[in-house]
C-alpha cells in the first residue's frame, strides 16, 4: 500500500509552526498544552502530515504571537515555490527553519553594527565558496 506524500502547502504551513515556535524558544509540548494537544499531534502538524483547520491556525498564531498571513508567507496563488524565491536560485529556506537556521538568525541580527554584520556576511561568503560576490544590499533585522 503506498503511502500519499503531504501537500506541499501543509508542509509549508507547519514549517512554518515550527520556525516561529522556534524563534520563540517554545517546546512542542508547551504548544501542544497551549492547544489542548498532546506534542505528538504538534509534531504531525509541523511535519504536514495532519492538516491544519482554519480555527486551529488561528488559536496557534495567537498562541505564537503571529497573525494567519505568517503562515502563508512564501506562497503564491495558493502554490509552493520550491526552492526559487525573488529570483534567486539555490536558496532552500527549509533550512531557515531548522533549530540550526534559527539559532544563526537569531545570532546574526543581535549584533547591532551593520558594519560588521555586513563583514561578516562576507567571511561566510569566502568560507562558502562565493567570495566574489560582494554583500552590497543593507543588512537589517526584520521589523
């Protein structure tokens, strides 16, 4: 018997979940508790392999501190771009959602001199086979 592979928006959406749930330093199991879930049904729905119900989107953005669009954010028309995003190629932003992704993130933007953020940004670079490609756009934190 074959199993169906999730839908790709329910991927996206639980990636998401879990990047801001994350970002907020929230275990699964206090999630879960928040909702009324047991960590395992958190975990399904960070996976997409359950789907999540407009109401319960809504009680886990409120739960988060996100509004519903948050979710939804890095779609288009209702279809997953993959790893194509803004025209740029070869960015995966699954990884962005990763304990790891997060943790650098978080790091990154807590230092407050753009000069040296946009510095360091460059040494990644070298580091990462792509020194010739100079850090020309502002280096921000996210409002």
């Amino acid at each position: 018997m074959t199993r169906k592979s999730p839908n790709p928006v329910d991927v996206h959406v639980g990636s998401r979940v879990r990047m801001q749930r994350m970002l907020i330093g929230m275990s699964q199991e206090k999630l879960g508790e928040a909702l009324g879930l047991t960590f395992q049904q958190v975990q399904k729905y960070e996976k997409g392999a359950n789907r999540i119900g407009a109401s319960r989107l809504y009680e886990i953005g409120a739960v988060l501190g996100v509004p519903i669009e948050y979710f939804f954010e890095g779609l288009e028309n209702g279809s997953f771009q993959g790893g194509e995003e803004s025209g740029r190629v070869g960015v995966d932003l699954s990884l962005l959602s990763t304990a790891e992704g997060i943790q650098l993130n978080s790091a990154f933007f807590s230092i407050s001199d753009p000069k040296l953020r946009r510095r360091l940004l460059e040494l990644i670079r070298v580091l990462g086979g792509q020194g010739d490609e100079p850090a020309t756009a502002e280096i921000s934190p996210k409002q």
